[in-house]
C-alpha cells in the first residue's frame, strides 16, 4: 500500500485497525508517525541529504516513508533519544 493509501485509511474514523495493520507499510507508516516534526526533520535532513526546516507533518511523514532509510534505522534513533 502507498504512504497516502495508508494515511486516508488511517486517518477514517471507523478504520478497523486490525485489518489496515496487515497491509504492507503499515508498520514503517505508524513507527514514522510516532515521532514529532523536530524528529522527522532530523531524520530527514541526517538521511536523505535534503535540508528540511518546515513543513506540515504530513508531508514529513510521507518524506521519511519514502526514503531509503530503514525501519531499524528509525528504530535505533528512537532508542537513542
């Protein structure tokens, strides 16, 4: 599923999220969105060699969901903060 497939899906009120949590990306969309906007511009800006300094979360989220940087990788900055 694409990054805006599962936002739409997510963001339903009555989405059973039982079901949406099978769909592939699911779990790299909700460890992304876990994390606050200072969080996803430096991930953004330390992984993707873009310089980000605004931006609505959204469209952080899909950025970051994009990038080639890992599940593990997100997961290991979380940790470490």
């Amino acid at each position: 599923m694409t990054f805006k497939e599962l936002h739409k899906n997510f963001e339903k009120n009555e989405t059973d999220l039982f079901i949406l949590q099978k769909e592939e990306g699911f779990s790299r969309y909700i460890l992304i969105r876990s994390l606050s906007n200072d969080h996803l511009k430096e991930l953004i800006n330390t992984n993707t060699g873009k310089n980000v300094q605004k931006g609505k979360a959204e469209e952080l989220y899909e950025l970051l969901f994009s990038s080639q940087i890992t599940n593990n990788e997100i997961i290991h900055y979380i940790n470490n903060k």
